[in-house]
C-alpha cells in the first residue's frame, strides 16, 4: 500500500515537472562497488542524489550485465546464454533505447555496446540517433587501436581509427553531445560506456603511478585457505601466494584508470550545469559488474561472490528530489531497474523484470523488494553454471552440479563458509 501511495504521488510530482527529463548513463567496466572514494565528482553526484549501496548486477558478466541494463529482462530469460556473441544474441528491438526514440529521444551511444560486436561491426543496432562504439575485435584490448588507446570505433556506421585516450575520448564527445542538444525541443537519451577499468590496466599517462602504495587493506579473503566450500574450478585457479600481489596492483591501476572517468564525469556534469540543463537531467553512474583481486583466490568475475556481483550506483534527478540530495538508500536493486525507471520516468509503457527506481529517489528508505535473481550459464564464461538469490542478510546459490552454497552474510560478510548455515538470520 506504502508503494501504490508513493508512485501516485511521484506520478503527480511528474506532472508537476512538466517537461520529460533528459537522460545521461555512465556505464563503467569491471568497477568494484568499494571504489567510489576515489572519484570525488561521483562524489558530488552522490551528494545531490541517492547512493545504492546495495546494488547488483543479476549476471556478473559484461555482455549479460548490458543486457540486462537495455532490457531491464535477465539476459538468459531472453536467450542471451553468452558473454562472447552477447551483441548478436540480443534482440535490440526490446532496448530502451528504441522505445525511447520511438516517443521522441535523441539517442547516443558512445564507447562500449555489447561483447562480440565485431560480428556486426559497423552497423547501427536499432534505436540509436548517434553511435561512436568499439570494434571489440579479439585482440583490441591488447594493441595499438584497442579500447584503451587509439580506439577503432563505428561512427554512426562507419569505421573509423581516432587517436587518443579512450576515456577522454569519449568525455568529448559527451560533452559535444550536450552543447549540441541543449537547445534541442526533443529530451535526449545518452550512454557513456568506459572501458575503464577494464583489463589490460592501462591509466592515461597523467596519472600512472598516482596510486602507488595507495591501495586499502585487503579483506580476509584474500588469505583464504580452505577452499573446500567453493566449486572446483575456483579451487584449481587458486592464485594463492600470489593474492596480495594480485590486490596491490590491481587497485592501484584500476583507481588510477578511474581518474579520467571521474574527469569525464566531471566535464559532462559541468556541461549539463552550464547549459541549464541539471534540474532536469537524470544522471546514473554504475558499473556492468564487480571484480575480484585474489579473494577467495580468484582474480576476475563471473562467481557469484559479493566483489563480483556488487556494483557502485548513484543517480541523481533534481526535478524529483527538490535539492534533497546526499541521501543512501539499502534498498536491493540491480541492472534491471535501470531501463524501467527510464521508461516510467519518459512516461512511456515498459515490460521489465525489474522496476522504477524513482520512488527511492523520493523515500531512499521505502520497503522494497525481498531479494535479488542471481544467474550464470557456463557458455557465460565459466565452467559451471548457477541460479541463485541474494537476500537482505543472506545468499543461496545452487550450481549446475547440484551443490547449493549458502552465506549468512551478518555472521560471514566475507563469505569464508560456504556450508549451509544452520540457522540462517531471523528476517535474512
């Protein structure tokens, strides 16, 4: 009844508004969910919006994760089985972005789309007005012309090499597109996907090494021993000795990478200010997923640990929130309310699995749902495949093998005991 109450009044409050807010998304690659401290003009975003500290991402891969942002659908549910060839599984007509343009948006994307787009590299996927993507061939991460450096993009469907630093690159172009739109009749629709801090862990040169010896303490993870609670293949990839190397270098890089996203943040958000369009432009900030440096001795992502499915949000609407900024919500929301809450937000009609995240930008502490649908197949990228939830105060996850591992996350936040606890948590 809270909630029904609540969306009647946001649905008043959005008449109130009158006009259909512009949107601007910022999409990190690999960014864990604890490195916000780092980047003081998220910061400033988080202090004129709402920070979701319990954020998700349903399929902790990148080309799923996209998905499920576009589509606000589980990727699996709708035949997405894979990470590699995820851009030539999805079905682009159910993206938010065409729906939107078909009610009037000027649309953008510029930088990452989904993995495997080489396969229908240069083309134009429905729904997008402009489009500056990377080729994402099979060796672009690792050579002149990668995503990092040099980026070969497909500008509005046709390839084209430009020189320099991706990151900054594409707060360029960013901020280009809002001075051009500015004036604009029409509300727009802008993606700005990073491939910061995505490996290979390559800052810009202004600030490589600015971290060195600057990394927080690891947690007790990183020296986790007994392995026997986690699948097999976690147990085989063991980085062991190796985990505090793996945690020193891999924050140090990845803060440094972050700088020039939070400089591109920064630019775009003065961009928005001085062309009078802040009060009325709804800003995310998130990641596809999380990432692990060594804990539970596994560098990557994928597992359906708390490093890997965690991912930062913050998202901020002046028009809505009237100046009440600086607020955190514990809400449990993932990828799958993004496009909703664009879609309730645009006043257009939208099937989702998720839903608007504006009511919690209202009352950050309005009673929300139970739990979170975790979910990986093993063409996804691991050897084995799982479905699971995450609850409040608690994890279950049954791999394909049939082995169900549960967390009691008050009394194991660090998830070294996968064995089914015997009492879970009251209320968990």
């Amino acid at each position: 009844m809270a909630q029904t109450l609540l969306l009647l009044l946001l649905s008043a409050l959005l008449t109130a508004c009158g006009a259909r807010p512009n949107i601007v998304v910022f999409v990190t690659d690999d960014q864990r969910h604890d490195s916000l401290d780092v980047m003081p003009n998220v910061q400033r975003l988080a202090a004129e919006g709402v920070l979701f500290r319990e954020a998700f991402s349903p399929t902790p891969a990148c080309g799923p994760a996209r998905v499920a942002m576009l589509s606000g659908r589980l990727a699996a549910a709708q035949g997405v089985h894979v990470n590699e060839g995820a851009a030539t599984a999805f079905d682009a007509t159910r993206s938010i972005a065409l729906h939107l343009q078909n009610h009037g948006y000027a649309t953008a994307l510029f930088g990452k789309y989904l993995n495997g787009y080489r396969d229908l590299f240069p083309a134009v996927p429905p729904g997008w007005s402009e489009w500056r993507v990377f080729r994402d061939g099979p060796f672009d991460l690792f050579k002149p012309g990668s995503i990092h450096v040099d980026p070969v993009l497909s500008w509005d469907g046709r390839s084209q090499r430009v020189t320099g630093y991706s990151t900054d690159l594409l707060g360029d172009y960013a901020v280009d597109f809002v001075e051009r739109y500015a004036r604009d009749p029409n509300p727009f629709f802008l993606m700005v996907a990073f491939s910061a801090p995505h490996v290979p862990l390559l800052p810009a040169a202004r600030h490589t090494g600015s971290f060195a010896g600057r990394v927080p303490e690891p947690p007790t993870s990183i020296d986790e021993t007994d392995l026997e609670d986690k699948p097999e293949f976690v147990r085989e990839a063991d980085v062991g000795e190796l985990a505090r190397a793996f945690w020193d270098l891999g924050h140090a890089r990845t803060f440094e990478m972050l700088q020039s996203v939070d400089d591109a943040v920064g630019r775009v958000l003065d961009a928005l200010e001085r062309e009078g369009l802040s009060e009325n432009t709804l800003v995310v900030f998130t990641s596809d997923n999380g990432f692990l440096f060594g804990e539970h001795g596994w560098v990557g992502k994928g597992v359906p640990y708390e490093e890997s499915i965690r991912v930062p949000m913050v998202v901020r609407y002046p028009a809505l929130t009237h100046g009440r900024g600086g607020r955190t919500s514990s809400a449990l929301v993932s990828h799958l309310d993004l496009a909703p809450t664009f879609a309730a937000l645009a006043g257009i009609p939208f099937d989702a699995d998720g839903g608007s995240l504006a009511p919690l930008l209202v009352a950050p502490r309005l009673p929300w749902r139970f739990h979170i649908p975790l979910e990986f197949d093993a063409t996804m990228g691991l050897q084995l495949g799982y479905r699971g939830v995450r609850l409040r105060h608690s994890k279950w996850v049954l791999w394909d093998d049939g082995r169900l591992e549960g967390y009691d996350l008050r009394r194991d936040p660090f998830e070294l005991s996968g064995r089914l606890p015997r009492q879970p948590t009251t209320g968990s």
